[in-house]
C-alpha cells in the first residue's frame, strides 16, 4: 500500500463563517467543484462521494464526520472505500481583515484499489498531479459559488 500526504492552502474572499458553512456542507460539493460528481448523505455523521479528476478513475469515497468546530475553524473525516485515511480543513481570517479566510486541506491517504496500490510507487507523480489540479479547480470553484451567494 502506498500512503500519500498532501496539503494544499486557499486564500477566499469570504468570511471564515461561510467559508465554514460550504465546507461543512458537502452534500453540495458537487454544485461548485467539477470533480465531485456525486455526493449524498448517508446518516447523520457520513456520506458518499465519487471524485474524479484527469485520471481516467473514479473514487468512491464515504466521509465519516469525526470534527466539526467552527470555534476553531476545524473541519475532519475520516475517509474509507478507494482511499483510506483522513482529511480535514483548517479555517482562520486571513490578516486583519474579516472578510478574507485560509482555508488550510491536509489529508494523508493510503490508495486501497489493487491495481493503483500496486502502480503507486510508479506513478505518484501523476496521482499528486492529478490531486494538485483537482484542488484548484475546487479553490476556484469555491471562490465563485461563495460570490454568488453573496452577490446573487
């Protein structure tokens, strides 16, 4: 098995409160970031998501709530199904100012399927690669849909 750690840092023109509150909701991921393509609750404290990225693999992932402080800005699952691991965010005003938010993503996950645990050594380039592109595109995608809401 190969265990992978990442973390990936956004800058959002948004309060931490809503910046909070979307992260929080990830049944809705999939409305402002292209590479969830499903997402669904499946009790109180987990749901289901499939990710998929440039790679041509769909992850299918249950989140499982383990942390949910917005006093501290913290926000953990622990991650089971094609990945097994955790993920969380770390959100705190950025500067003096109130209305910008870091939004800090640290995850380490262990890739499960046969056939990518097995390649992983050969093509961890391209698995944080397609990570790296992913969580861009999720910062973007964000920062948009946090506007909208406040600008509809």
């Amino acid at each position: 098995m190969r265990t992978f750690h990442f973390q990936h840092e956004w800058h959002l023109d948004a309060p931490v409160a809503e910046v909070f509150a979307a992260l929080a909701d990830v049944e809705r991921y999939a409305v402002w970031w292209p590479q969830v393509r499903h997402a669904e609750r499946l009790d109180d404290d987990s749901g289901r998501t499939a990710i998929r990225s440039f790679l041509p693999y769909t992850l299918d992932l249950v989140l499982r709530r383990e942390v949910e402080d917005e006093a501290t800005g913290l926000l953990r699952v622990a991650v089971t199904g094609d990945l097994e691991g955790w993920c969380q965010w770390r959100l705190a005003a950025q500067g003096v100012d109130e209305d910008a938010c870091r939004a800090v993503f640290d995850q380490e996950a262990t890739v499960t399927p046969r056939l990518l645990a097995r390649s992983a050594p050969l093509t961890g380039p391209l698995l944080r690669a397609n990570h790296a592109w992913m969580m861009r595109c999720g910062a973007a995608g964000l920062s948009a849909y946090l506007a909208s809401a406040r600008h509809p």
